[in-house]
C-alpha cells in the first residue's frame, strides 16, 4: 500500500483527539465549570478567547516550523502538550487560571497537531487524489465528535469533569501519541519516495511555489480565502461550543446535547467524504459556498428553538457543512500557494481567521447574557455566513 495512506491514517488519529475535544466537546464542560466556579457563560467562554488570542502568535510560527522540521515530532510535541496542558486544567483552583491555560493549550495543539498539520502533510503526499485523501484525514475530526463527547459525557457523569479530562490525557499519550510516531512521515522524499499522481499531475498554483511572506501576503487568495474562511470558522465555532448548553436551555438533558454534537460528527464524516471526492473534480468555490449555506440555514432553525427533531435536522446540516469546510480549504491553499509554501501560507492566514474567530465566543455569550436566549446570537451569526459567501466572489483560482 502506498505509505501516504499510512501518513493519512497518523493525521486521523490526531484530529481526532485535537479537534474531537477541542471542537466538539468543550461546550460539554460548560455547565460543570460555570457550576464549579459559580461563573457567567460569557466567563468561561474566555477561555476560548484567550486560546484564538494566543493562535494569533503561535500559527504564523507552527506553519514555518511546518516547512522546516519532521512533522512528525511536531504532531506528536503538540499531543505530549495535549495531554499536559488536559491534566494542568483538571487540577484548576480557579477559573482565571482555567481559562488561560485552557487557552494555551488550545493554541498550541491546533498549531501542533490539529488541521493545519495534518492538511500540510497529506498535501504533500498526494497529488491526483489531494481532495479524497484530505477528506478521510479530516473524516477524524468528525469520528472524534463522535467518540469524545460520549467519553467525556460518560466520565463526567461518573466521575466528574475533572476526571474527565486527565482520563482524556492519559488517552492521547497511550494510544494516539504511539499511532503518530509510527505513521506519519512529513514527504515523500524523506523516505525514498514521489507524491501519488506525481507524475500524472497538472495541479498549477495560481502563484509560482517558494513564496516569499511579502508575496503571500500580497495576493488576492490570502485575502479573499482569510476573510471567508475566518467568518465562518467564527461562526461555526461559536454555536458548536454552545451546542449543550442551547439544547439544555430548551429544556432537554445533557444526554441530548450529547447526542446532538454525535449526530453532527456523525453527519460531519459523511460530508468530508462526499466533498473530499468532489474536491478533486469540481468548482472549489461553489464547494465552499454550499458549506457556507448549509451552515447559514442551521442557524436560523436553531434560532427557531423549533423541536427536537428539528434541531437535529439543523445539526446535520452544520455536520455536513464540516466536510466542505476542511477538504475544500485544503485545495484551495494548494491550488493558490502551492506545496512548497503551504504550511507558510496556512500559518500566516491563522491571524486573518483568528481575529475574525475570537470575538464569536465571547458575542455569543454576551448575547446570552443580554437576552436570556440564544435567539438573538443564532440570527446574528447566520447573518455573517452571508458576508462569509461574499468574500469568495472576486476570488479567482486556476483550473477550476
């Protein structure tokens, strides 16, 4: 078996853990933290602020050591640091030092060993099949939204939230951190090897590859992608790290909040296969675009607060939505910066998205506070996901 599908099987088992916690699970440890701390939502969504805040710094920096150093010691610092950092919060006597090393943990293993990581490797290794396998790599994410949050649910039930998150440690030293170090390679040619399709290959960058920082910066995709992507990943990111605590408020348990954020990865792993596939034969835009809308009329559902059958439909949708975001975002950034600089060019767009994704925790806290809902946040976001679409209209790629 070509040694890029092992390569793809490292970096599903670390955004799994990466990004099943960190992006489908947090909002689980909202209710026990608020309730521990005797704290505001607005309070404990800091930490998801002060975590964006850092990635400010610290994406620019993970994408060059991407291009320079074995990726693979790389991924596996940020899932030693994971654990670390889970086991550090556990022990939290207050929710200032919860939040910032909640924070710091969360920039670093994103930097380390979540999407970026993951998307700069497999691109490298894959050439005619980039989309497919960049959709199975990121089809983790939605595996670990599967199996995270019922983990996490089961131990917090049992044994508290605190529990939780050092038995959570212990798992990403024990069995993801020995699954990393075994499989991932950084390229091909560091063990004897050519990218899939090489040969075969008419993938062109819309700008010649080696690009300098001034050059990123100055094109249109950096921009027009940034902007687009930063939107909606503030978007998503906000209404999913408040998924259990808006059905909660509906009057349902934490055991349907549960299994609202499974039914979402579950939907999630169906919609990066779909548009991992698509990615390498159709209109990368109009990818992105349907990703944009589903996750555009999910909000507005949510904003209903309609029945539960009805929510789940909604978040269906915003799991669907998942598989466009990552697959298609990854090929864009080969298509526009080329491999050479991907990691480059996916670390200096962390500031672009970070600044548009930091604020949406703390707005969609505020909003709650203000008006004892989640009616006015769901409207308010859902309307940015139109701005998100129109950022992509002047972006021109080649080839499509």
């Amino acid at each position: 078996m070509f040694f890029g599908w092992y390569v793809v099987t490292g970096t599903f088992f670390a955004q799994l853990l990466v990004v099943g916690f960190f992006t489908y699970s947090v909002s689980l440890l909202v209710g026990p933290v608020r309730a521990e701390f005797d704290v505001s939502l607005e309070q404990v969504m800091y930490s998801m602020t002060v975590g964006t805040f850092i990635g400010l710094v610290v994406a620019p920096v993970c994408g060059g050591l991407l291009d320079r150093y074995p990726v693979r010691w790389l991924i596996a610092i940020g899932i030693v640091v994971f654990a670390a950092g889970l086991w550090w919060t556990s022990n939290a006597t207050s929710i200032t030092e919860y939040v910032i090393v909640f924070g710091l943990t969360f920039a670093l293993c994103n930097g380390l060993a979540g999407s970026m990581a993951s998307s700069t490797t497999v691109s490298r290794w894959f050439n005619a099949s980039r989309g497919k396998a960049l959709g199975i790599a990121a089809i983790g994410t939605s595996v670990g939204g599967i199996i995270i949050p019922g983990l996490l649910t089961y131990w917090i039930d049992t044994d508290g939230w605190r529990t939780a998150l050092e038995n959570l440690a212990l798992l990403a030293l024990l069995v993801v951190l020995p699954v990393v170090i075994l499989t991932v390679r950084g390229r091909p040619e560091d063990i004897g090897m050519q990218a899939e399709g090489a040969a075969a290959a008419t993938d062109a960058p819309v700008i010649d590859q080696g690009m300098t920082i001034k050059q990123i910066l100055s094109s249109q995709a950096y921009w027009f992608i940034g902007l687009s992507l930063g939107l909606l990943f503030c978007v998503y990111s906000a209404v999913i790290s408040n998924l259990a605590p808006y059905i909660i408020e509906l009057g349902h348990t934490s055991a349907d909040g549960s299994r609202l954020i499974m039914v979402l990865a579950i939907a999630s792993l169906v919609g990066k296969v779909a548009f991992g596939f698509l990615a390498d034969k159709l209109d990368l835009k109009l990818g992105l675009w349907t990703a944009i809308g589903l996750v555009g009329v999910a909000l507005l559902i949510f904003a209903s607060e309609p029945d539960y059958p009805w929510i789940a439909f909604a978040a269906v949708l915003m799991g669907l939505a998942t598989g466009g975001m990552l697959p298609v975002w990854g090929s864009m950034m080969a298509r526009a910066f080329g491999l050479v600089s991907y990691g480059k060019a996916m670390g200096l767009m962390g500031p672009i998205i970070t600044v548009l994704v930091m604020p949406g925790y703390t707005v969609m806290g505020r909003l709650y506070d203000l008006s004892g809902n989640y009616q006015m946040g769901m409207s308010v976001f859902a309307g940015l996901t139109v701005l998100s679409a129109a950022m992509l209209i002047p972006l021109k790629l080649e080839d499509q």
